[in-house]
C-alpha cells in the first residue's frame, strides 16, 4: 500500500482497495473489417451470452456486388461448426481445405452471414475462384435485409451439396404448397430458359459463353 508502506496480500484493512481502471474494449478484427453500408444485429442470445449474429444491410445494394475473399485458416479439419453458417473449403496446392473460423480475430465480416434456408430469403451465392471465396449478391438487397448465402451451381458440386437448399425448421412456419412452383425464375437471355435460382442461370451461360 502506497499510503502506509506495507507490502500485503490483499488489500489494506486501513486504506481498503485499489480503484481498478479497464482496458478499453478492442472489437474483434471480423468486426472491424465490417462494410461502413452493413451492420451487425443480435438475433439470439444463448445460454454462456453466445450471441447469434446476422448482417443487415443499411443502404440499398446493388446486384452482382462482390463480397471477399472470405478470411479463414486452412485446415484439413473443421473446428468450428455452426448449422446455421455456410461450410467453406478450397482448393489449394492440389489439397482440399476447410477455411476455418474458431474466433473472431483470425476472420473478418463474412463469417457472420448465415446461410439461406430457401431461395426467397437468398441475397448471396458463394463460389470460389483463384482459390479464395467469393460472396456476390444475386438481387438488389434493400435497407434492412438481412444477407444470407448459399452455394453457386460448381461450387455446390465441389462442396457435394445441393445446388437449392430448402430447409423448414420447427420454428418457422410451412410455405404455403403454391411456393412449390418456381417463383419468378431467372430466365436466359439467348435461349429463354427458365432456372430456379441464379447460380444456375449463370452456369448456363456459361454453356452460351463457351460456344461463342
């Protein structure tokens, strides 16, 4: 104690405690990194205060906006796994790679984005290219639209998942059977094809592409 000379275990008895000062708090680096347009909202909050994250856009965005590279470590193994994210992997040096998330700070934005459970809720399609992952938008996001992604068509086939994901859970309600049928489908330019969603569309023109 600075006051009366004494080297003690605890606290003094005479001058009672020290005032602790806090560091103040740092975000994490995936926060950091997040758009100035995007925003983060607590969806959830879990038992130990795990917090269920989602990104908002703030502002109107754009179709075929680009979203990356997704920030991750390459691993062989995934550590981290949360149902309702995206499961990202490369391909790297002629090895599959798992871009893994265990925290915040080896990460940025993108980690946060939930996968989309159907095609109506979809804002994003995941790819990859040059060995690093994309996210792009497929329809103009407006203000407070939560983004949620989804594989392309190819990089369905390279992570061995569905092209379309549709999936019900207890707590949302069943879409109604008309939803069923393909609602507003993207159609091709050149052949008047209609797709279910867009990653598909854009693999097909990729065909019309090639024959050019």
């Amino acid at each position: 104690c600075e006051d009366c000379g004494k080297s003690l275990v605890g606290e003094c008895k005479l001058h009672g405690p020290l005032i602790r000062a806090k560091d103040r708090v740092i975000p994490s680096r995936a926060r950091l990194t997040l758009p100035h347009y995007l925003t983060l909202r607590v969806l959830e909050l879990r038992a130990g205060n795990q917090q269920i994250l989602g990104v908002f856009a703030k502002k109107g965005i754009q179709k075929r906006t680009q979203f990356g590279p997704y920030v991750g470590q390459l691993s062989t193994k995934l550590t981290c796994y949360d149902e309702s994210r995206l499961v990202l992997q490369v391909l790297k040096d002629g090895g599959k790679y798992f871009l893994d998330t265990p925290n915040e700070d080896c990460g940025n934005w993108m980690m946060f984005v939930r996968l989309a459970r159907n095609q109506e809720e979809q804002t994003l399609v995941a790819y990859q290219h040059c060995g690093e992952v994309y996210f792009t938008t497929v329809k103009p996001i407006e203000p407070h639209t939560e983004l949620k992604v989804w594989y392309a068509a190819d990089y369905a086939k390279f992570m061995e998942a569905s092209a379309v994901f549709i999936k019900e859970e207890s707590d949302v309600s069943p879409l109604p059977p008309v939803a069923k049928e393909p609602v507003d489908p993207w159609i091709c330019s050149s052949c008047g094809s209609t797709f279910t969603t867009f990653a598909l569309l854009e693999s097909h023109q990729c065909i019309h592409k090639d024959r050019v």
